[in-house]
C-alpha cells in the first residue's frame, strides 16, 4: 500500500474509533434494501482501491463511487442507505472494515 492510501485510512481509522466510542441505547432496524456486510465489504475495497488508482484523476468522487457501484449494479441511494445504517450500528461497520482492512493488506 502506498502513502496516499495510507493517508486515506488515518481519517477512516479515527472515524471508526469515534464509532465505536459511542454507546447507542438500541440497534437501528435495517433498511428494507440492505446492502448485505459481506457485498458492502467488496464494495468499500474497490472504491477504496479506487480512489487509490484514480488519486490524481477525476476530482468528483460521486462520479467514483457510482462507477464501484455500477459494478454491483447497486444504485448510490441504496448504497448510501445501507451506509448510513452500518454508521449507526458502529460494531457492524468495526467489523466490516476491519475485513476491508485485512482484505487490502492482501492486494
């Protein structure tokens, strides 16, 4: 992994541990259209490979994250759903990026 992806994990990293500082009273229901953890975790890899490849490339990143999710066929409503729903559920987002994290150490 090169500095500019490792750059890009110091905020995600302290986002996830401001995650999982808060104590939340009940989980939150899951959206009718879930994106399933295990899809969500192929999903963040790419964009975040993604992101790394096209670094100095196109500024827009809705415009590269509907590319990922045109790959799953996954429009950015129900991914940007599903997203909100593993934030408020911060032991199931922990979980998911720590496989995202695994599976990059990998590539």
């Amino acid at each position: 992994m090169g500095i500019k992806s490792r750059i890009f994990f110091l905020p995600l990293a302290s986002y996830l541990l401001l995650l999982t500082s808060c104590s939340f009273k009940k989980e939150i229901p899951p959206p009718s259209n879930l994106i399933s953890a295990d899809t969500m975790e192929f999903i963040l890899v790419d964009l975040t490979m993604n992101e790394a490849a096209l670094n100095s490339g196109i500024p827009n990143d809705t415009l590269k994250k509907v590319n990922v999710l045109a790959n799953y066929k996954i429009s950015l409503q129900r991914f940007d759903t599903s997203f909100a729903y593993y934030t408020q559920n911060p032991q199931k987002l922990k979980d998911i990026y720590t496989s995202v994290l695994e599976d990059l150490n990998q590539k």
